[in-house]
C-alpha cells in the first residue's frame, strides 16, 4: 500500500514538473511571403523566389530572466530546445540548430526613440542541406514602434499585434561560406502573428474555406474583394515589398469591398486583413500598368 501511495505521489509531482517545465514556452505561428532574394551563386537552385509564401514558429521560454544592466532594455537568452526560429519556404526549412541553441530575444521600450522587439538565433541548419552555406547562419525578425506606444516594459512579450508594430528590416535569413564568397540573403514580410492555437483556429474558420477571392488579380485600377463569410468592423492594410503600410481602410463590414490603384506603382503588393485584432486574411495582390 505504501508503494503504492509513494508511487502515486511520484507521478502526480513528474505532471506537474512537465506542466509547469511546457507551461513555460511561447509558441508563435506567423506567415507572410518573401519580398527580397539574393543568391547570386544560385546554392538554393531556385527554391526560393519573391512572392514565395512564408510559414514558421518561434518559440521562447517566458521564464528566461533578463541578463541587460539597462532599465530599457531586456535580453533574453535562450540556449535550450525547444527555443528558436523554424522558417518554411516551399521545399525548404530554415531552423535554429537545436543541439546548438544560441537564441536570443530582445525587448526595447523607449530607447533610442523607439520601441523594439527582436528575435534572433545565431546557430542554424538549413535543410535540404546548402554545404556552401555552413559556416555562418543568421535568422532574425525585427520590429520597430517609432511612436514608442507599442510596449510598455521590456518584459517578455507573450502577444504580438502587428498593428503596433512596422517592419523595416522584416524577417532575414542569412548564410555564408568561410571564405565570404558564396552567401545568401532572404527577407520576408511577416503579415501574420498569433498563438499558434489561436492561428490554427482562424485558419480552419476562414482558409479553409476560401474565404477571399480577388478579382480581377493582377489589377489594373482597381479589384474586389469578395468574402465568403460576412465580415464586421475589419480593417484592411496592403502593404508593398518593403514592409510599408500603403493603403488602410477601417470599418469593413459586409461580403466583399472593392479597392482602388490610386497612386501605387505597379509590382506586388500583400493584402492584410483584420477583424477584432485577429489577422483573417492574407493574399498577395499584383499591380500593372
């Protein structure tokens, strides 16, 4: 009976160290697409292309304590799996090394007239395998508030509202031979960010769906955008290659709305739209003459 008892004891105290030990890492899912490529030595054979679709998760353990002497800025050094970035570009995955985590997030509150909000891993493995690429790795996604509005410490964040927030060096990913010869640079534009249970739900709500159709696509002077379900005070942003919110339009309510050129130049544009801060649809717009 008493090993039993003790047994007892011994698996209830194991689920609750692991419930506390997983409780601790922040998973997010973000998606965009690719705006900018440069592989002059063409090492991923063409894999990876503007307008490319962008799917990864970024994980962080919240119970990191800030390492920074500076009262408006937090380090948070994560050096064990499962902390890090995993990126998906069609056939390829860009992830942290997990036997080598060296993973970094940074908060910045009112410093240097901005807020800030980086994430960033140093050791990385490419997958299917770039030899060239295997001396230096570089994931990192950077966002910037010059309002200074969007934090309100340097605590570690467990939401992000893109709506807060601009991009001006968006996510990178970054490799580079010994001999600095042969290397790679890939930026993204993130047009989505949540919980990845929070994200899944939306996607099976709406994606799932279909529930956007953009018509005529690409547009000449303007499209509509048609919605399968009805939307309700929603809010629609395009933005352009550089991560730079273009257009806006608050207060969308209906099954469809329809958009106009006005004074953007032609090349491609992604559609980012919202309803009660949580991003329901994202798609890429192209724009002739």
């Amino acid at each position: 009976m008493k090993t039993a008892i003790r047994t007892s004891i011994i698996i209830v105290l194991f689920q609750l160290y692991c419930f506390d030990s997983f409780s601790q890492i922040r998973t997010l899912c973000i998606k965009g697409a690719v705006v900018y490529v440069d592989d002059m030595q063409n090492v991923l054979s063409g894999s990876v292309a503007v307008g490319d679709s962008v799917n990864g998760k970024i994980k962080y353990d919240l119970s990191i304590t800030d390492n920074n002497s500076l009262t408006q800025v937090g380090d948070y050094y994560n050096t064990l799996a499962p902390a890090g970035i995993q990126v998906n570009i069609n056939s390829r995955i860009f992830q942290t090394d997990s036997n080598n985590v060296n993973f970094l997030l940074e908060t910045v509150n009112n410093y240097n007239n901005n807020d800030n909000i980086v994430f960033r891993s140093y050791n990385n493995i490419f997958t299917p395998d770039v030899p060239a690429l295997n001396f230096e790795t570089h994931i990192a996604w950077q966002l910037n508030d010059t309002n200074q509005t969007a934090l309100s410490s340097t605590n570690i964040p467990t939401f992000i509202n893109l709506n807060s927030w601009q991009q001006p060096f968006a996510l990178t990913i970054e490799g580079s031979n010994m001999d600095g010869d042969t290397n790679i640079f890939i930026r993204a534009l993130v047009t989505n960010v949540d919980t990845c249970e929070n994200l899944t739900s939306i996607e099976n709500l709406f994606h799932e769906k279909n529930m956007v159709v953009v018509y005529p696509n690409p547009l000449n002077s303007s499209a509509t955008i048609q919605f399968n379900s009805v939307i309700n005070n929603a809010e629609l942003n395009i933005y352009n290659l550089y991560g730079q919110k273009v257009i806006t339009i608050n207060h969308i309510s209906g099954d469809r709305i329809k958009i106009y050129r006005d004074h953007l130049q032609s090349g491609v544009y992604f559609i980012h739209l919202t309803q009660d801060s949580k991003t329901i649809v994202t798609d890429k717009l192209i724009i002739t003459d």
